[in-house]
C-alpha cells in the first residue's frame, strides 16, 4: 500500500469514529480535509485517539465535537513542534 492510499484509509478510519458515533451517512468534505491535515502531520494513533475523545467529550454536538478533535489535535501539533 502506498502513502497515499495508507492516509486515505486512515482518513476514512477516523472520520468513520465520527459518523458511526453521530449515525450520519457521510462527513463534510472540509471536515475530511481537515483529518487528512491532522494526519500529514500527526501520528495515526494520535488522531484517532483525538477523534475518540472529542465525540465521548462532546457527545450531543457535531460542529462542537469536530471542533474539540481540531484543537486536540492543533496542541498536540504546537507541543510536537516546540520540541
């Protein structure tokens, strides 16, 4: 498998989390944009944990759930790069 093919299906993975998590039938692109971002620059584990977390945290809320797994992920980039 190929990076690329490897980040889509990772991509899929987590915004399956998300989908499964709210029953809806599909994501937004810009949302799919926005995991695929997080996962060219973090670690697989680390987004899916991110992606886990924000919809057992804010469980009732999409746009608030997708934003909580944004700035999860927005930390643990700036706490990678202040290294």
């Amino acid at each position: 498998m190929d990076d690329e093919t490897r980040i889509d299906a990772d991509m899929w993975t987590v915004a399956n989390v998300y989908i499964d998590h709210f029953r809806d039938d599909g994501i937004q692109k810009t949302r799919l944009r926005s995991i695929r971002f997080f996962l060219d620059r973090l670690p697989f584990e680390s987004v899916l944990d991110a992606m886990s977390a924000a919809t057992d945290r804010m469980m009732y809320s999409k746009g608030r759930s997708f934003r909580y797994f944004c700035g999860i992920c927005r930390r643990q980039i700036k706490k990678d790069t202040s290294l």
